[in-house]
C-alpha cells in the first residue's frame, strides 16, 4: 500500500523514521500514530483521574453553610 503524504517535511520525516526503525513507510507512520495515541490517551487518563481525586475530596469536606 502506497502512502502519499502532500507535505514535504511530514514525508521526509515518515521515511527518516522508517530508515531509521529499518521498517516500511506505513509501519514507521503506523507506530508513530500509536506510539504518540496512547501518549495522549495516558496524559487525558491521568488528567481524569487527579479530577476524580479533586472531586472526592470536596464531597468528603463538611457543609459549613447549608443554605
């Protein structure tokens, strides 16, 4: 399968990347994708949990003022 990438900087990149990682062009592009994914993934899980952390702190403090 052929990867027609229109700009130059991202196609140089895709193939250093595939030289480099002695792989194809869409497996380096592939990895990359996945590699830089989960990244994401794990810093939005991480940023969910430090809310849910937050949050139960705040229902675990005493109400002061009901009204």
């Amino acid at each position: 399968m052929a990867l027609y990438l229109k700009d130059p900087e991202a196609d140089r990149l895709a193939r250093e990347l595939a030289v480099m990682e002695r792989v194809s062009i869409i497996e380096a592009v592939t990895r990359a994708l996945a590699e830089r994914h989960k990244t994401l993934a794990d810093a939005c899980e991480a940023k969910r949990k430090n809310v849910d952390e937050l949050l139960e702190k705040i229902r675990k403090r005493p109400i002061l003022d009901p009204c």
